[in-house]
C-alpha cells in the first residue's frame, strides 16, 4: 500500500471510532448511566449530559425495552 492509501484508511478507521465513542456516550445519557474510561493512564468517569426531552420509554437498551412489550 502507498502512504498516501495508509492515512486515508487510518482516517477512516479514527473517525469510526469517534463515532462509535459519540454514539456510546449518547446511549448511556438517555440510560441515565455514566461510562469508565482509561485515557492516558488514568481513569475517569464520564457523565453525559441528559436532555429533558428524552423519555425513559425511549431510552437506555434497545434490548431491555423490547422485553417490557
């Protein structure tokens, strides 16, 4: 591969990863939930914002809630 194919496709893989972290972080915001992470070294506990418009039907684990049907 050419360097120049290297950085595109470690671009791509960067920016899925910010995606996924954004998604995740979303997720445990509407649970109602804070995440542990490892940055650097060091942990820390991450805890999202909640919005006032999210319902607790709709949120948290897709899972879960298709159980409560």
């Amino acid at each position: 591969m050419k360097e120049k194919e290297i950085l595109e496709m470690q671009r791509l893989i960067d920016e899925g990863v910010r995606k996924a972290q954004y998604r995740l972080l979303q997720r445990a915001g509407a649970a109602g939930q804070s995440l542990v992470v490892c940055r650097g070294g060091k942990i820390l506990e991450l805890v999202p914002e909640v919005e006032p418009s999210l319902s607790d039907r709709d949120s948290g684990d897709p899972l879960a809630r298709r159980k409560q049907r």
